[in-house]
C-alpha cells in the first residue's frame, strides 16, 4: 500500500508542533467516572448497589480537544461557556494544569455540563448529565465572541467543536470563521446535527458517516462517490473528512475521488474521546504546513492509539511514531513493501 508521508516528514510535523497555537471554540465538558463494586440489589429498588471505590475526573468535549492540543506541545486557548459552580471551577483548574489558556472561558448562568458514569468491574451501570443546552442568549454570544477575537491573536489554527450545548450558534460559527479567514489560518469542523450546514468557508469539515447522512437524508455511497461533490458543495466547505469507524476515514476535496485512509487501530478498547483526538491532530498539523492528506494519515494514526485506552484521554507525539512504526512494518511484512510518497502539494 502507499503511505503518503515518510517518517522523517512525520517527525517534521510533529516536531513543529510546539510552535502553533490552536483556538478551541465550543462545548467544554467535564467528564466524571465513579468505580466500584456491586455486591448486592437495593432493597429499596430492584438496582444494584454500586460501592464507589475511586473517582477521576476527565475533560470532555472542546476540553478534551485541548487536552490533545497540549499533549502534542501545542499552545491551546479554549473559548466555551462554564457555569460559577463547583465543575466550572474543576474544568478550570485542570485546562490550567495542562497548560491550556483559560482566559477566554466565559461564565455564565447556567451549570457547566457534567457527564458522570458509574461503573462496575469497568462494566457501565448508568450515566447522567447535568447540562443546559439551549442556545446562548444574545448577550452571552457577544462575550464569546470578543473572547474568540482576543484568542485569535497569533493563533495558528481554530477548531470549532460542536456537542449541541449552546455555544456554537449561527452567530458564533460565522463569525468565528470569517476572523479566521481574514487571518489566514486553516478552520477544523466537528459538527452536530442542530447547525450542520452553518460552517460555510470551513477548511477541513469532519462528520461521521452516521451525522452526513442523517444531514443530507441519504445515504453515502462511498463505492460510487458521483455525487459527493454535489455535498461538499452544499456544505460550503473546502474539504469533507468523513470517519468511518473501524473502516478509518475518507477524505473528499474537490471533484476527484476520496482519499481513504484505512485504520490503523491494533486494539479497540474504548472509542470515547477517539473524535476529539483526530480533531485535535488535524488543527495542529494544518497549521504546521501538513496536507489536508498528510494531516488525516496522522490524525487517523493518533485516533488508532485513543481506541486502545480507556476512556478519553490524549495522545503524544511519541506514541503517533510508534503506531506509525508498527503500521509500516506489519503492511511490509504482509505485502512485502510500503510505498512512501510525498504529496506534490505543499503549503
């Protein structure tokens, strides 16, 4: 098979990693996991009887992204909405443990979304949420977006993560991106269903196949693509990286066909956070210089060690060459050789 960046392009990348700096606009969540043991049913209610023997706390959502962003070395500023509550101020000081800039989060009147797990023998029993997501009010979206203009200054890349929670309105995503366009730095997409079609001038636009076709009402036919430019047209966006589970990504830009990039995953332990992590990876090689291409191939390799942890946590620059060792080596033992190319394309 053809890999379309050698590893000395690939430690180049990485290596300048440390000198972007990545907007992070979106849905900052603080993810909650209770463990323990069940050794007996309620008498009060027929449900088990969880022991909590352990507490962690992790960032989710737009934090999570951050968390990846700052694993990698990169600079990272997180715009998003926090309540003046005890999650807020636990999101804060954990962003500010990795080194993320926490001055452009927003408080504001409401709780700062909380989603707690509670899990048995690592088996999950139940999860709740504690969030509000209807949209901003109008006086709140004007302090996102001085915070997302302020953060802008010197950035390399914007990130606009989306869960739905009220932050990313119309308002927010245009003119976020327009600030982006005007600065000339690449713009990364992960959408949801309520504004999917609001990221007209995007760069790089990353659904899962599940959210494309339950946008366009259709299925994609990725074996005859004749009409995903008619989409990506639609969308308004540069280019359309479409996840596909174990079946890895494909990448559509423009009329020719979709790039694919197969999994690279050896296990599959848990596929939170696995979204968050390829979001990451992309902002920041875009804004090293990478390739739409080459910067899927890395995002698809970070996203490949994710899977095999537990949970949402990131990824480091060491263990993306590792997995790209790995992969290499396996694909030229079992065809006997890899085909390295390096895109004529550069930025």
């Amino acid at each position: 098979m053809s890999v379309p960046l050698s590893r000395a392009r690939l430690e180049a990348l990485l290596a300048a990693a440390p000198a972007q700096r990545v907007v992070i606009v979106g849905d900052a969540m603080l993810d909650v996991y209770l463990r323990g043991d069940v050794e007996r049913i309620s008498p009060e209610a027929p449900v088990p009887v969880v022991r909590v023997r352990e507490r962690k706390d992790a960032l989710g959502g737009a934090a999570n992204v951050a968390q990846n962003v700052a694993a990698l070395g990169a600079g990272c500023a997180l715009v998003a909405a926090v309540g003046d509550d005890v999650a807020g101020t636990r999101l804060r000081g954990m962003l500010g443990a990795i080194g993320a800039d926490t001055e452009a989060l927003v408080q504001v009147g409401r709780p700062t979304t909380t989603k707690t797990r509670v899990l048995a023998r690592a088996q999950q029993v139940v999860r709740f949420d504690e969030e509000d997501d209807a949209d901003l009010d109008d006086a709140d979206v004007a302090r996102v977006l001085d915070a997302v203009r302020a953060a802008l200054e010197g950035a390399t890349a914007l990130v606009l993560e989306d869960y739905n929670k009220g932050v990313l309105v119309p308002g927010v995503i245009g003119e976020a991106i327009a600030m982006a366009r005007a600065a000339g730095i690449p713009v990364v997409v992960d959408p949801k269903f309520r504004n999917f079609f609001a990221f007209r001038g995007a760069t790089v636009f990353k659904p899962n196949r599940r959210e494309l076709e339950a946008a366009l009402g259709a299925a994609v036919d990725l074996a005859h693509p004749e009409a995903l430019p008619a989409t990506l047209q639609r969308l308004g966006v540069e280019h359309l990286l479409l996840t596909l589970g174990e079946h890895g990504m494909a990448l559509l830009s423009g009329a020719g066909e979709p790039f694919r990039v197969p999994t690279t995953a050896r296990e599959v332990y848990d596929v939170v956070g696995a979204g968050d992590t390829v979001t990451a990876f992309l902002a920041v090689m875009l804004g090293a210089g990478a390739t739409p291409q080459e910067a899927a191939v890395v995002a698809n390799f970070a996203a490949g060690v994710e899977v095999g942890k537990l949970g949402a946590q990131s990824v480091s620059a060491a263990e993306v060459l590792e997995a790209y060792d790995l992969f290499t080596a396996h694909e030229a033992a079992a065809t006997g050789g890899v085909t390295l190319v390096e895109p004529a394309l550069t930025k």
